[in-house]
C-alpha cells in the first residue's frame, strides 16, 4: 500500500518541511505544475528523484499566466488523482497552495523576461510568459530547491525561465526535461483531454509535420521553404496554425536559410484547443 503523500498549503509550512532537510544537509528539487499530471509530469519528478534527495511538487493552476478568454475556468483540475500518483511516483511533498496564498490582496509585483517572451507563443497570447516568470520566481523562493525541471515541451517556457534564473542570480539549476509522447507521436499535455475523439486522430500530425521540417532541415533545405511547406500542410489537414518557427535553440532567434542546429517549434488550433510542440535539428536518432 501507498503512503498518503505530505501536503502543505501555506509559504510558511512549506519552508519549514524544507528547512528540516537542509539542516540535515540534503538537497531539494522542485517540480513545478498546474496538476492534471500525466506520465509527462512523472518523467520530470523521475528526473527529479535521480538529482536530488527530495522532491517538492507544486500543484497551482496560476491565474494569472491565462489571458482574460483562456482556458483558466475549465483548465483539468484533480487534486485526489494527482496525489495519488504523487505518492505511488515517490514524490515527498507537494505544495498546493490556495490562490491567496501565492497572491494576498494587494499583489503588485511582476517579473517579465523582456525579448524571449515578444513572440511565438508571447505574441498570441500576451502577458503569459509574465504570469509564468511571476509564478516561478515565487515558487523558487518559497521553495529555495537546489533544482528545478519543466519540461521541453514548453520551449519557450524553459528558455524564459533559464534567463530569469540567470538574470536575477537565483541559486537554482534549471533542468529541462524530454517531451513525453503518446505512441503515435502526440506529446502529452493535460489540454489534450479537451480534443474530440476525430481531433485526438488528427493531432499526431502537429509532431509529423515538425519532425519532417527537421528532416529536410538536417538535408539542406531552408528554413522558409520549410515553414510553408508546413503550413501548408496543417492548415490542409484542419489545424488553424498559429505559428511553425525554426529558431536558434538557444536565443530564438529568427534563422533563414540552410542551418546546422536550430529548433523547430509550432502551435496549432484543433478546434478550441490549442496545441503546442517542438523539436530539434538536427533530429534526435
Ligand atoms: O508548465 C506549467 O505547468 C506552468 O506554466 C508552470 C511552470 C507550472 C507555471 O505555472
């Protein structure tokens, strides 16, 4: 049988579970999230176990980082499951706190991560990747964790987050972890559950597409021949496409032409659900 997994809910309890470890002189790493885990979720606390001596999962639907007609309201929300598979993974603590914990009345103070969040996902929905930076700030100093893994999934997330670590010399390692996929390609996210059963068929086609721009990438080919090509492709099949990009990894910086190592990243509708990916050039063997 499981044990029943430690949660708290208040800053306060938080550092004081923390405190207890570090004077016993072991590390901590944290898992951030807004729940409604999948197996994405667990490769990271799996990631996380293998770093470091324990790990805090924070479960905290932020308001904040949706737009004012985002998926805030219906975001999957479910507390009893995620803590199940918490204490079946091994996680030691989870930090689910309360929205007027993270922000009492009167909350004023934002952090924004300047030219990495204008475009791409920064350009269709505005003001997120300052609610995301807001959010991970707090948690890494609620928390002060030695680690901390987000996924690759959100690229530009993970690429935000790094410069804000960096930045702000927050003393944290920021680890990312690889996109989990279902068996036919569809990286996991909890926005998936939103898709009908036909839009759930189509969805694969978001990876396959991105996957043959970096093939022909890693063949030569340029990157805006590429991009259309892509774009063509998706909007055939139903997608309404946001963006497919193929950018430096490292600043996101526009590339054009023939290029040696950069990322392709897309986001794509399927009716009211929006999907996002990316991958690496060259391609992963
Ligand atoms: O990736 C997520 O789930 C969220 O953006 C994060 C990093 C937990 C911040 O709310």
């Amino acid at each position: 049988m499981t044990t029943p997994i430690a949660i708290v809910r208040t800053v306060d309890d938080l550092r004081q579970r923390v405190a207890k470890w570090r004077k016993a002189g072991e590390t901590i790493a944290l898992v951030p999230t807004m729940g409604a885990l999948h197996e994405g979720h667990l490769s990271l606390l799996t990631l996380a176990k293998s770093r470091a001596d324990h790990v805090v999962v924070s479960i905290f639907v932020n308001p904040i980082q949706f737009g004012p007609r985002e998926d805030f309201n219906l975001y999957p929300r479910d507390e009893a499951g995620d803590l199940a598979k918490l204490g079946k993974a091994g996680a030691d603590l989870v930090f689910a706190p309360e929205t007027a914990e993270m922000y009492p009345q009167g909350f004023s103070t934002h952090v924004g991560v300047g030219d990495l969040t204008e475009d791409l996902c920064g350009a269709s929905r505005p003001n997120h990747f300052d609610g995301v930076a807001t959010v991970v700030a707090k948690l890494l100093m609620q928390c002060s964790p030695d680690i901390a893994m987000f996924g690759e999934k959100d690229y530009q997330q993970l690429l935000v987050i790094k410069r804000l670590v960096r930045d702000l010399n927050v003393p944290v390692e920021i680890v990312g972890g690889p996109i989990v996929r279902e068996k036919d390609g569809l990286a996991l996210s909890s926005r998936n559950a939103y898709l009908s059963p036909s839009e759930r068929k189509t969805a694969p086609l978001l990876y396959q597409t991105i996957s043959a721009v970096a093939a022909d990438l890693a063949q030569g080919r340029g990157c805006d021949d590429a991009v259309v090509a892509a774009r063509f492709k998706l909007d055939a099949a139903g997608f309404r496409v946001d963006y497919v990009a193929v950018r430096d990894p490292d600043t996101l910086k526009r590339l054009s032409g023939p290029v040696k190592r950069a990322r392709v990243l897309a986001a794509a509708y399927l009716g009211k659900t929006r999907l996002i990916d990316n991958v690496p050039v060259p391609p992963k063997k």
